[in-house]
C-alpha cells in the first residue's frame, strides 16, 4: 500500500511539473482569451436585455388591452356641447387678438433727442463744430502733458527721496498722474 501511494504521488507530482513546463505564459494569447470572455458575457447580457425588454413590452401590452376592454363607449355630444364648445374658441380667439392688438413701442433707434437738423451745407457745418471750451479727444494730449508733468515734479521728488531710485521715484509720480488735475483724461 506505501509503495502504491508513494507511486500515486510521484507521477502526481511528475504530472504537476510536466503541465507546469507545458504552460503557456504567453500575454497575447491570455488577451486574445480575455477578449474572447468580454466578448461572450456582452452577448450574453445583451441576449438578457432583449429577454427583458420582450418581457416588459408583453405585460404593457397585456395591461393595455385589460385598459382598452374595460373602458366604456364614448357619450354622444349633443348639439348644445357642440355650440358650447364652439363659443369657447370663439372667446379664447377674441382675447388672443386682444393680446396682439397692443400698441408698438416707439423705436428708440429713431427717436431724435438732442440732434440738430440742418437744411443747407453752412448749417450742416455750424452743427458739426464744436463749441470752443469742448476738448473731444484728450488722449492726444496725453503724452505731452505726462512729459510736462513728469519734467517739472521729478526734480521735487528726488529732492524729497534722494535714497530711491528712478524707477520707484516714477512708480511714485505714475500714482500722483492718475490722481492729477493736469491729466486730460481727468478733465
């Protein structure tokens, strides 16, 4: 019986490291039998929503005719119905006309406020001048009031500040421009 069962074990385990040595590490071919398994459980679950979906349109379809079965013959309308129902749309007609008979708003594109007309060239040009003490285009002078500006104060600041240096001295007069009377744009 020990021989037997020594026997047993030995071919087991020579069986165990044949298989062993003749197993296949191969990672494409384990892809290939992983996409081979998606492949299968997507149709079979497919194959499970069909089921269910025949399921549920034959207990709609079962409901439905329970529904139609047990429903009662349409009444008769009587003439009085009819003319009821006909003076209804009547009325709803006339209160939608209503609604839309509402005045327009005046365009306010069109509304001239504030606009001189001029019927010869002379009045056309005495409405396009402008009156003397109206600058409309300060930002021209900007750059020649900043340099007025800058040429006159710079000097009182470096007075003020000798241990600074340009560029703060500048961040500084940049501050007081923004702030400044002599800056058009401030006009």
């Amino acid at each position: 019986k020990q021989w037997y069962q020594r026997r047993v074990a030995i071919t087991a385990g020579k069986k165990a490291a044949e298989d062993e040595a003749w197993h296949d590490d191969d990672k494409l071919n384990n892809k290939k039998a992983q996409r081979k398994n998606a492949e299968e459980e997507k149709k079979k679950a497919a194959l499970e929503r069909k089921k269910l979906a025949a399921q549920m349109l034959a207990e709609e379809e079962a409901t439905l005719e329970a529904a139609a079965s047990s429903k009662t013959p349409a009444k008769k309308v009587t003439q009085a119905e009819l003319s009821r129902r006909k003076e209804e749309q009547e009325h709803q007609k006339e209160e939608s006309q209503k609604e839309k008979e509402e005045p327009i708003p005046e365009n306010l594109n069109h509304v001239m406020t504030d606009v001189e007309v001029a019927q010869s060239v002379e009045q056309a040009i005495a409405a396009l001048d402008m009156p003397d003490g109206v600058d409309m285009h300060p930002e021209k002078r900007v750059k020649a009031a900043w340099n007025a500006f800058e040429q006159g104060r710079i000097s009182q600041l470096r007075a003020e500040n000798p241990s600074l240096r340009l560029s703060q001295i500048r961040q500084m007069l940049r501050k007081e421009w923004q702030k400044s009377p002599l800056n058009p744009l401030n006009q």
